[in-house]
C-alpha cells in the first residue's frame, strides 16, 4: 500500500515513516500542505495520513481535496496535537475516517493502518 504522510514535525514524520516502512508500505512523505497536495494529484496515494497544523495548506484542506479529487474511497487518518472537539468533528464532517491525538504510539497507527490495508473501502 503506498501511503502519504503530511507531518511539519520531522521527527514525527521520520518515526511515523520508519514504522510504516517496517509494516510493508512504500512511504510518501510532505513536510507541508502544499508538497502534500501536489503529491496526492501526481501520485494517487492508497491512504492519506495528514497532520492538521502545517504550513500552506492545513490538514483540514487536505482531507477536502483528497475526498473531491480523489473520492471516497480513498482513507484518510488525521493525526494532531488539537484534540479540540470542533476541530475533530471537522476533520469528520469533510470525510476523514479515523483521528489520532499526538501523542501517540507508533504501534497503534500501525493497527489503525492495517483495518484499512486489511477491508479496503470501496465504493
């Protein structure tokens, strides 16, 4: 499963990068919502992982062109440091399909991960 993963935070990215290539995965990585978005469009990733405080483009923007340009079927895993309820239910409202609030253990995106590699949503 190729994935993107959208983290501002290298060693958040770096960690979260070393895991799911340890699971099997090819890795795409962004440092900002911008690179994250020209690469969603270029490289049509099966997951999408997507931090929500980044520079350019937020997490939430993320969420909205990967749901339009990509559709649906495409998961999207929301990782921040806001656990504010508005925010989450935001990130739920534009279509993201699980949220994680850092901090968080390397083991258990990994186990999110896979129910996603494991039932492929489909539409």
């Amino acid at each position: 499963m190729t994935i993107l993963v959208a983290e501002d935070d290298m060693i958040m990215l770096k960690t979260i990068e070393l895991r799911l290539k340890k699971d099997g995965h090819t890795i795409i990585i962004s440092q900002d919502g911008r690179e994250a978005l020209k690469k969603i469009d270029e490289l049509s990733p099966d997951l999408v992982i997507t931090d929500i405080m980044m520079p350019f483009s937020s997490g939430l923007e993320i969420i909205g062109a990967v749901k339009k340009r990509l559709g649906k079927k495409i998961p999207v895993i929301v990782l921040s440091a806001m656990g504010q309820e508005n925010v989450v239910l935001e990130a739920f409202q534009l279509g993201a399909d699980d949220y994680i609030t850092k901090p968080f253990s390397p083991n258990e995106l990994s186990m999110r991960v896979k129910r996603y590699t494991s039932n492929p949503v489909t539409i």
